[in-house]
C-alpha cells in the first residue's frame, strides 16, 4: 500500500500526531497538532479520514470503556484513542467501545518492558499443553480460536465474586518444545536449548508450582491483576494433568473436545512423529523438567469509538447525521462487527473496506 501511495504521489510524513481538526461553516476542513515540538495545521477541503487505531494503550479509557480488566495488548504503540476525544468533542455518537479484537498475550515481556512490542499468540501449540487458571484447573479448550480463547478469560464467576481466569499458566513439558517449537503465529514455546527469560520451570510439577508462586510474587499484584492463587493450586495441577493424560492417551478429551474441529488441527500443526490418535493431545512426559508460561488477556487492538454509516461517514450523537468532512476507518470507528471476530484479516479487511469507501464518497463531492 505504501509503495502504491507514493506511486500516486502521496505526501506521506511521520511523527505528527494530530491533536484536533479545524473547522468552517460547520464542516471539518483539516486536522491541527504537533510534530516534534512545533505545531501545524493541515487543510482539506474535501475532507478529513482518522484511521488512527484503537485506545489499548491508554489506561484511563480502557478503564472507562472495556467490560473487564484488559489492560495489555500487541496494538502499535500510537494507539491511544486520541479520536475518541477529537469525535466527543464534535458531537459524535460513540459505538462499539466495550469490544475488542482479542488474543492471549504472554505477560511477563510487557510487565518487564511496557514499551516491547510483544505479540499476541494466535495458537497455543503443543500436544502435551494445558493452561489452567488460579486454581490449577483447565477452563477451555485451549485450541479455540484467538478471539473466543482471549474472550474466555474474561470470565466473570459471580459465587466468588471474581475474573478466576485474567492470568492463566500454560503449562507444558520437554517434548512439548522438542516438536512444537516452531516460531509462527505468536507461538511462545522456544526451542529447549533456546532460553528464555519469561519461562517458569520446575523438576517435577510440585517444583513447578512452587516456582510460579515466587514469579507472581515477583510480578506483584498490579501485574496479576489482583489475583492470588489458590491455596490447594499444586493439587489442582496435579489433578488435571494425571486426569488429561490419562484421556490424551486415548486421543480424547471429553470435557472441552480439544482437537476436533478442523480449525483447532489447522493451527495445532502436524502431529508429533508416533501420534496416530489426535495431534492435538498427548500425555505429559513421565519425568520433568516441566515449563509454565503466565499468559494475560491481550487486545489486537480496541474496536469502538465515533460511529459511522456506510460511507464511513462520522455520525453526530444529536441527531445520528454525518458530521460534514469527518471519515474514520479501522480501529479508531465504532467498529460494524460488535464482539464478533469473523476470521483472521477481518480487521484489515474492513479497515480497508471502509478507507476505500471514504475515498469514494470524498472523490463524488457530495
Ligand atoms: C500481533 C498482531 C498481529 C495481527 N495480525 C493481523 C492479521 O494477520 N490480519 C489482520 O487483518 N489484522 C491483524 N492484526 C490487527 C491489525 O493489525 C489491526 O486491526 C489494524 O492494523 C488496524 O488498522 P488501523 O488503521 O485501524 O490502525 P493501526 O494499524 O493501529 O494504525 C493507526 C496508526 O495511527 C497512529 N496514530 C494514532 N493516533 C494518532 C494521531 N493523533 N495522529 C497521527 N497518528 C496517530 C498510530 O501511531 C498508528 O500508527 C494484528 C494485530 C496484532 C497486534
């Protein structure tokens, strides 16, 4: 796209961020803001597009504006929801800004370094792999698609009061790493001779557990989200791995049916060399060492702000009207799809869809 626009002869510039639009007569007729520290003002007379993302990286509208406690995400860095304050202060009507493009994200790499550009995973691989939750239980199957495996962990348990399932623990073994250490789509499993500072491990799975509670400590309680783990966590681990071995061995898993539906096999990968049942699964190693990884709920990106029509057009909150030259595509508009995630490149792909009809609309002069 890049390589198109200049083609065409378009002006790109970097590090100006627009701060407002100007106005006239009642339309948008350019943007204003700064770049490094002098201020400019841009003017378009046929109009204004904001494509300039979603709000994961600002705390107090995440707060303000996502239904539980996501906090992290992979989105570019620049994503603060600057259009947010730029569309309420025209009057736009805000839509879609609970929903979210979600993913699991490993946590330690954006504790340690907020500024990393750490990528969501889109695909738990590893046969023998669970995750579990604070109570060393398994709550999913871990196979699901990103957006549904992200969603799970937002899960609100009203008997206690609590989101048991914001940090859960990939837990994993030796071989896991010999055969599903490949490096794509986000896979956070590294090879066994590649270290790796975010991985927790242990001998044996007493070992392990008792490590993971010295990491959280370390992390600290803003980090875990609050949640502590529970007193009996080691037995609870204990217990979910002896009883999914002892189905994994058959190539079942009765409670979630992990490794049955196209999709989950397409992204597991390949079986491992000697698994005819379900490459999917396969029981834990007999002896150590044993690995745990603290995964987070982690956002693409936000998908709400300013509504839009059909044309990409800004809608006002008065009177549900387009607001003259003012167009936004991609993350920063109240994104058409609600909670749904379609597919992967359904953001792209609307973004774009939605860009290319502001455009159209611009180039008729209505
Ligand atoms: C790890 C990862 C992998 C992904 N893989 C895929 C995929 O395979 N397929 C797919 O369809 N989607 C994928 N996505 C999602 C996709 O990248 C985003 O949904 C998409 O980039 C959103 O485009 P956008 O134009 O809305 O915003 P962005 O791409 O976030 O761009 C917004 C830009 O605007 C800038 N900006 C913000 N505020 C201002 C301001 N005030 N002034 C000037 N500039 C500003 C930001 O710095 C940023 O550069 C992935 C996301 C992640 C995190």
């Amino acid at each position: 796209m890049r390589d198109a626009a200049l083609r065409l002869g378009v002006d790109i510039r970097f590090g100006y961020r627009v701060s407002d639009v100007i106005q006239s007569d009642n339309r948008v007729t350019g943007v204003v803001g700064k770049s490094k520290d002098k201020t400019f003002a841009i003017n378009a007379t046929r109009g204004v597009l904001f494509a300039t993302g979603g709000f994961t990286h600002n705390p107090e509208l995440m707060s303000d504006h996502m239904s539980a406690p996501v906090r992290l995400g992979g989105a570019a860095k620049g994503s603060r929801g600057d259009f947010m304050k730029i569309g309420a202060s025209l009057g736009a009507k805000l839509h879609n800004t609970a929903a979210a493009w979600l993913a699991p994200i490993p946590l330690e790499a954006l504790v340690r370094d907020p500024q990393s550009v750490t990528t969501n995973i889109f695909a738990l691989r590893g046969d023998s792999m669970i995750m579990v939750n604070k109570y060393g239980h398994r709550t999913v199957n871990e196979k699901l698609p990103y957006h549904e495996l992200g969603r799970s962990m937002l899960r609100w348990d009203a008997s206690k009061a609590e989101h048991p399932d914001l940090r859960m623990y990939m837990i994993f073994d030796k071989s896991a790493r010999v055969h599903f250490s490949d490096g794509t789509s986000g896979n956070p499993i590294k090879p066994p001779n590649e270290h790796d500072p975010n991985l927790v491990e242990g001998e044996t799975l007493d070992e392990l557990a008792a490590a993971i509670r010295r990491r959280i400590e370390d992390l600290g309680p803003v980090a875990m989200a609050g949640l502590n783990i529970a007193d009996d966590f080691e037995t609870g681990i204990k217990q979910t791995i002896e009883e999914f071995n002892k189905h994994a061995a058959t190539g079942t898993d009765p409670n979630f049916h992990r490794g049955e539906s196209a999709i989950e096999l397409f992204r597991n990968g390949p079986a491992r060399p000697g698994n005819e049942k379900n490459p999917a699964l396969f029981p834990f190693d007999k002896t150590g060492p044993y690995y745990a990884l603290i995964l987070a709920p982690g956002t693409l990106d936000t998908k709400g702000g300013p509504a839009i029509d059909s044309e990409a057009r800004v809608l006002r909150a008065a009177d549900n009207k387009p607001i003259p030259g003012l167009f936004a595509a991609g993350n920063c508009a109240g994104f058409p799809s609600g909670q749904a995630y379609w597919a992967g490149g359904a953001t792209i792909g609307l973004a774009v869809t939605f860009g290319y009809l502001a455009a159209l609309n611009v180039s008729s002069n209505k």
